[in-house]
C-alpha cells in the first residue's frame, strides 16, 4: 500500500511573488543606505539595516523552500536560487558599507554619495527587470542597470585618485576602506544584473 502522502502532488507555491517581496527589501536598504549619505546617524541606519536584514534572511528562506517544494516554477530553480542569493548579497553588502562607517567614525564624503547615488539610480530599472521575470523586457532593463554602474566606476576612480592630496593617514585608509567597500556593493548589483539578463536568456 502506497504512503497517502504519495497521493498529492507538491504545490506550486508564487516563487516570483516572494523574490519581489525580497527585492522591496533590498531596495528599502539602498534607500536607507541614500539616507546615511544624507546626514542620517550611523546609529539609526545600523540598527534600522539590522532590522532589514533580518527580515530579508527570512524571505530568502522562504523562497528557497518554496523553491523545493514547487512541482514547477516560471524560472529554472538554479536562477531562482542564485538571485535570491544575489539580493542578499547587496543587502549584507551595503549594510557593511554603513556598519564600517559607524565603526570607524567616518561620515559618509561627497565622492562615496555620489557612488551610492549611482548604485541606488542604477536599482532602479534592475528592480523594475527583476519584477518583469520571466518576461524577456527584464533582459534590456538589466542591461540599462549595467550601464549606469559604469558610472560608479569611475566615481570611485575619482574618489581614490583624490586621496593622493589626503594628508592625515588614519582619514586616508579609512576612507579607502569606504570606497572600497562602496565598490564591492556595486560589483555585487553587476552580479545580480547579469544573472537576471542570464535568467531570461534561459527561459526564451
């Protein structure tokens, strides 16, 4: 005699609908992240990325259960992993950049603002790809987001080359550290670009 449970098929649970949940999250971080470099204290957007993050870990658990347990999903499992992955990535990543800021009593500069403003314009028509999945218009907005980063690039260029007039050390390598981290927030948003234009190459 067949286990009853052997009589019912997995669910198809709304994928899509918990990795946009996850994606409002994220965005909410950059926007918070935009705030810091506004004049919000170091205080209050740790403890409110904290918060943020906390809740993002449990989306993304969600996600990928629901990803096991679906009988079919509107994107290959391998895609909706790794972008729910991706999201993380540029939440924690960003959260670090603010942690470090508050550890190291450095308040945000101009030429780290203007990288964070590139990285938080550049979210926007990635967000607006990552809700068009599967559809093959997300393909063009990722790519739209990967050519906005290239702005962030030589933002950061500026910003290094402007240390060299930097005369305190101690200022020097702490705000080297910013701008490198700042750098590694958009590297990861060029992952989860590309990985979204990979997405929909796979599902034509």
């Amino acid at each position: 005699m067949r286990h009853p449970r052997a009589w019912f098929l997995p669910e198809n649970h709304d994928v899509l609908g918990t990795l946009r949940a996850q994606l409002d999250i994220v965005e909410t971080v950059v926007t918070v992240l935009q705030e810091w470099c506004m004049g919000a204290s170091d205080e209050q957007v740790v403890v409110q990325m904290r918060s943020l993050l906390a809740t993002e870990h449990e989306v993304r658990r969600k996600l990928q259960t629901q990803v096991r347990s679906s009988f079919s999903t509107p994107l290959a499992a391998e895609d909706l992993f790794e972008l729910g992955e991706r999201l993380g990535a540029v939440a924690e990543r960003a959260y670090g950049l603010a942690r470090e800021g508050g550890l190291s009593r450095t308040a945000p500069d101009p030429h780290l603002c203007r990288q964070v403003q590139v990285i938080a314009a550049a979210m926007t028509p990635l967000g607006a790809a990552i809700r068009a999945l599967p559809k093959g218009a997300a393909a063009p907005l990722a790519d739209d987001a990967l050519e906005q980063l290239v702005r962030a690039e030589h933002a950061y260029r500026e910003a290094i080359a402007d240390l060299e007039a930097e005369t305190d050390l101690r200022r020097e390598l702490r705000r080297r550290e910013q701008y490198r981290r700042c750098e590694i927030l958009a590297e990861e948003i060029q992952h989860l670009a590309r990985r979204t234009w990979y997405a929909v190459y796979k599902s034509q």
